[in-house]
C-alpha cells in the first residue's frame, strides 16, 4: 500500500474459544502458539492478541498464499483472511480501499461494518454510508445490500481499523494442546485418521502408532503412514489384519476355548520384544516444512509393571 502506516496482515477470527469462561487467555495463547508454528519461516514476524481476534503481522517479503493454505489448517480458527491495517482515520482508510482494489472487477458492491470500539464518534451504518458513498464516486460500481458482488468488511478497533474483501473458513474446534495426550491406532485406512482429525479439534495432541508386519509384507504401509492424507488414505494397500483374522471368524466362540488358546502365547515377551523394536519418528515444523527426526521411545519394561489391583 502507498500509505506508509497502511500494511497487509491476516485476521483470524476464532468462535467456540470465545465461550470460555476465565480460562479462555489459556485457549487464546495456544492458538496464537500454534499460528506461530505452521507459519514458521514464511515471512510472519508477530501473532498478536487483539479483543477477539489474532493479527498475523507480515513481512514485506512474506509467503501469503502459503501462510493462508497453513492458517486454513489450524484448528480453532473460525475463519480469517488477508486484511489491510491503517490507522483509525477514515480518510486514510478510504483511498487506502480503493487502492487495495486494484485490478479487481465488479459491477455492485456493499459496505459492512463492525465497530468493536464503542468510542468511535461515528456508527456502524455511519461508518457504511460515508465508506460506501466514497467508493462509488470513486468506481462507479452500484450499491447493492442483498447480493453483492463485493462486500468491504471493515473492523474498528481502539488503536486502528482493519478491511478486507474475502474470508476463508478454518476448521474450527478448539485449538491442539488444550485438552490432554491421547493415542492414535494409524492403520493406513480412512477411520482413523478421520478419528483423529477430530481429536485434534477438539483440542488434543494426536501421537500415532502404526503397527506394521513387514518383512512378512512389504513396507507399503510404513511409507504410507509417513504421507497420510485422504488423498491416500483410501487407496488399499497390504494389511496386516489380514494375517491375524480368519477369513470365516466364529460369531459365537466358546469362551474357554478362546482362553486356552491365549494361554500358550507368551504375551509379556510378545509385547516386550515389540516396544523393543519400535521406531519413534518425530515429524518438527522447520522453515515452513516438517522435517522427520528419529525419536526416542521411553517405556517400562512389561516384566516391571505391576496390574493394578480392581
């Protein structure tokens, strides 16, 4: 923007963090973290807190349309969207529209506007009257209410207002790491990655565990684990289920029988020997990518745990 004090940002909105009592800062604060994580090394210098919203503030050189395509990812973002700053002036916000227009086409418009500091001597549809009245003298383009064909949105806040033209939907949900560990049995198919998928929006940190049987199969299902999106998820590999479950399983089995066959497997040794040969991959945001490292498994051995008594 020509303006100096008129720079490009993304504004993310969040919308079930904002029912959270006192604890929502706690909320707010994670999901500002995770913003700054996904956004790593593409050009985001500061995630700031506002009233009710998140500011991505960028650098001049910054990656936009990666940073939209990783904000689009975050759980917890209602919706955001790429956004002028300028300050709370509404003639430098004016010109400051017009610009940001450039190069864009359409015949109707309207103005819509939100005005979080009360304080500001003019009201919303005050606001929308003189903004809306400025840019048809300017462009010419009819004003239409009901179904226009671009809609400036503008927010007033105490320090500064903000406009923008297009929002985007997150994914909504609350933000990962508010709500505990949990284990993920990643199987290669398409439950349980859409199983976890919705343990992340609802706030939890996701470790996954890949059983695999190679080198009775192949390594298909291990590179696949590494790489999964639905995209693949559903198409069918080598399964290791199939070498445990009969092709004609009993609906009725007889109880003592199933025990008496589990009673001649060494089961302490079985699971001992296969914590003993685990990989542990850690998948880290660097620069923008994820990179893979190879993690440490820290267990008990099975012989040392004790049950727990009922």
């Amino acid at each position: 923007m020509a303006h100096t004090a008129v720079t490009s940002c993304i504004l993310v909105h969040y919308h079930e963090i904002a029912l959270k009592g006192k604890n929502r800062p706690m909320f707010v604060r994670r999901l500002a973290e995770n913003l700054r994580m996904a956004t790593q090394g593409l050009g985001v210098k500061e995630v700031r807190q506002l009233t009710g919203r998140l500011v991505l503030m960028l650098s001049r050189d910054a990656a936009v349309e990666d940073i939209r395509q990783r904000v689009a990812r975050v759980p917890g973002v209602a919706n955001f969207a790429l956004a002028y700053r300028t300050p709370l002036q509404l003639e430098v916000l004016k010109p400051a529209v017009i610009q940001a227009l450039a190069g864009r086409t359409f015949r109707s418009f309207r103005v819509h506007t939100k005005r979080g500091y009360k304080a500001f001597p003019l009201t919303s549809p005050d606001i929308n009257r003189d903004v809306g009245h400025y840019l048809q003298m300017q462009l010419g383009a009819a004003v239409d209410l009901e179904r226009p064909e671009l809609t400036v949105w503008i927010e007033i806040l105490p320090h500064e207002a903000l406009f923008f033209f297009e929002r985007q939907a997150g994914p909504g949900g609350l933000p990962v790491g508010v709500s505990g560990t949990v284990a993920c049995l990643l199987s290669g198919g398409i439950d349980s990655p859409v199983a976890a998928y919705r343990l992340l929006k609802r706030g939890c940190t996701v470790v996954f565990v890949h059983f695999h049987s190679y080198p009775i199969l192949s390594r298909v299902s291990q590179e696949k684990v590494r790489d999964l999106t639905y995209d693949i998820s559903i198409v069918p590999d080598q399964d290791c289920c199939t070498l445990f479950v009969p092709h004609n399983p009993v609906v009725r089995a007889d109880r003592q029988a199933i025990a008496a066959l589990e009673a001649r497997l060494d089961t302490t040794m079985l699971i001992q020997q296969g914590l003993e040969r685990a990989q542990v991959l850690e998948f880290v945001q660097e620069q923008g990518r994820v990179r893979v490292y190879a993690g440490d498994l820290k267990t008990t051995p099975v012989a040392e745990i004790q049950p727990q008594q009922r």
